[in-house]
C-alpha cells in the first residue's frame, strides 16, 4: 500500500482535551494502525508536530505519545509548507486569532469547538476560509458515539414513525476544588475567560438537534450559577462568574420540540451522563452515550392514573437493548480519518466552519433569551 504522509500543526494538545482524545485517542492510534485506508491503495499518515507555550508539557507529551517533533512559535510552523493542516485546541479566547494565521498561511482547518466566542467571529472565519481555497472543518464528535449511532439507525429505518419530541439531560457534580482534586479546568466557571455551561455545550447541542432531529427554529433558555465559588489549579478560590447550568427548550424544523438539562451541579441518577429520549407515534428511544433500548408501540404499557396504590407496572420492563451491529470506533479518531480523507482524497466533509458557526449562533440566542426571558428565533445562516 502506498503512503500518503501528511504534516499537521496540533496546537494546544497540552490541554487535556488535546492530549487524551485528538492526540491520544485519534493521531497516535491512526499511526499505529498504519494511517487512514482511503481505498484507492492509499493509507494517509499523520505526521504531527505539537505546538504550545510550554516548553517543558511539550516535552513530556512527546514521550507520552512518541512523536518527537515540537515547537513553541506556530509561526515558524506556519510558515513550513510540509504541514498542510492546522489544528486547534487552544482555549476558545485564543482561537480566532491563530485560526485566522493558518488560513492566511493556506493551511487546512480543522479545530475545537466552539469556534468562537462570538458569532461575528465564527462565521468570519467560515467566510476567510471558504474565500481562501482551503478545506475545514470542526469537531463535532457526538455525532459518532456509539448511543448516537444506534439513535441515528433507529430514525433512518422509520421506527419512530413521526417523532414528537426529544428530551436530554446532561451533566453531574462537579466538586468545588477545595481539595485540590479538579475535575474540570478553572477558566471553565470565569466567563471573562471564555467559560461558562451555554457558550461550552450549545455548541453541541445544536449540531447533534441539527443532524438527527431538524435544523433548530428557537430557543427559550434559562441559566444559573447555582455554585458561588470554586478553587483554581493553585488552591486559590475564585468567585464563579458564568452559568454553570442551563435549562432550554428548542423548536425545531417538522414541529419537534425538544428540551435539554444540562449541569455541573447536578447528582446523577439515570442511565448515562448523557441521556437523550426521542419519543414518537410508533416507538420510543432512550440513547446514552454508548447503549440505546427502545420501546416500540406494541411493547407499551396502557397506563391509568392512580396515585393511591403502589403501580403494578415496572417500566424498566418494557424496554429492549439495541443491539450492536458493528465495532465502534474513538468518536474523535472516526471524525479525524473523515477530514484527512476529505483533505488528501476530496470525499465529502459537511461538518465545516458554517458548522462550527451555527453552534455558537445558538449559545448566542440562548444568552439572549435568558438575558430577555423570553423565546428568541434562530435565524438560518447564510451559505
């Protein structure tokens, strides 16, 4: 089989998303398997080198992940015709500024969400890549979890029938960090730093609606920092200044409504940390992040209303697993092997910048229905 090399610029793999699921998780192990089969006799090599600020993160990474070339000055990188790829997982304060820096050098884009902080921002990017030639893309990686997956089957083959609405719940305690043990970063709870539960996760949430449900129409959003104060990574506690949770309701296209939770102060008590339950005339679907059970029409219980005795029915019961037809792959590695077969052999990649720009349109109309209280309509982007 012939090999394909292809240089890609990772910055801010030092940080934990970074380092676990686009370094750890997908690069590394796309070269272990011996790179991307494109099916032509072609197998696509990564060949990364990692970017960051700090010397010495580097340099441990680099014995963590056996890829020995790094640097501290992206631009020296940039400028390096060998890396046909830049990609981004900087904090998002600092991405718009680098992102613009590897357009204008002619590379290939392909970053962390959101994009932006801002929707201004988000779609200029969109625009400066799609005027200047080059190819992007953004993570979008729920889409290719394995619960997702199985969701995604289930609707393709009509069970459903009309689906009526979609229900999720997301998140669980995050501790303060008075012991020093930080389940998340510091900046995540400072909205001057970027942080905060509608910016982070609205991004999600709308390409997962967008892709499996219908493209979102409105939004009614209420958020809260329901936690008052933390502790940063040096011990030193800090006032939370940014919505640590958000409770949001979204019409979306073809009359579906969905509701979503989502919280770091929440205990959890249901199936996964992500569950997702779509329900419609002819069956209903409660999807995690990796098992899926459905109840068809058939297998539901005729229920009566009657608070004064103990129900005779278990609802548990009536639900079957989804059964696993295929191997599932890393969520981030399966959406990495798509855009560096979108870059060397030009097949189809949908999930771009205007992508990326839709998420954080959302968190924008959210912050604005909570400010307002009020139901705010998402306007369509332009192509």
């Amino acid at each position: 089989m012939q090999e394909h090399k292809i240089g890609i610029i990772m910055n801010g793999v030092t940080g934990r998303m970074g380092t676990n699921q686009h370094l750890m998780r997908s690069i590394v192990e796309i070269i272990k398997q011996g790179g991307v089969n494109t099916g032509d006799g072609t197998a696509i090599i990564p060949d990364p080198i990692l970017v960051g600020r700090n010397e010495e993160k580097l340099k441990k990474l680099t014995k963590l992940s056996g890829i020995d070339k790094w640097t501290i000055n992206l631009d020296e990188a940039l400028e390096d015709p060998e890396y046909r790829i830049y990609f981004d997982a900087q904090t998002t304060g600092l991405r718009v500024a680098a992102v613009k820096k590897a357009i204008k050098a002619g590379k290939h884009v392909y970053c962390e969400k959101p994009v932006a902080l801002s929707l201004g921002d988000a779609y200029e990017l969109y625009q400066l890549a799609k005027n200047s030639g080059v190819k992007h893309g953004v993570v979008q990686d729920k889409l290719w979890l394995p619960g997702l997956l199985k969701l995604r089957s289930l609707i393709d083959s009509g069970f459903f029938g009309k689906i009526l609405a979609v229900k999720g719940d997301f998140g669980y305690w995050v501790f303060e960090g008075a012991d020093g043990n930080l389940q998340r970063p510091s900046w995540n709870y400072r909205k001057e730093d970027g942080g905060g539960m509608i910016v982070d996760m609205f991004a999600h949430w709308r390409y997962v609606l967008d892709n499996l449900f219908g493209e979102v129409q409105s939004v009614f959003c209420l958020g809260t920092t329901h936690i008052k104060k933390r502790w940063d990574e040096s011990g030193q506690p800090y006032d939370c200044t940014a919505d640590d949770a958000a409770y949001a309701m979204f019409e979306l296209d073809g009359n579906i409504v969905a509701q979503f939770n989502s919280s770091w102060g929440t205990r959890v008590r249901r199936d996964d940390l992500l569950t997702m339950q779509v329900d419609g005339t002819e069956g209903s679907a409660v999807a995690g992040l990796r098992d899926c059970v459905v109840q068809s029409r058939e297998d539901t219980p005729r229920v009566v209303w009657n608070p004064d005795i103990d129900s005779t029915i278990d609802f548990y019961d009536d639900w079957k697993p989804v059964q696993e037809n295929e191997q599932y792959d890393n969520a981030f590695k399966a959406q990495w092997e798509l855009f560096l077969e979108h870059v060397v052999s030009d097949k189809p990649f949908r999930w771009n910048l205007r992508e990326g720009a839709k998420g954080v349109q959302l968190a924008e109309k959210a912050l604005e229905s909570w400010s307002k209280r009020s139901l705010v309509e998402v306007e369509p982007l332009s192509e």
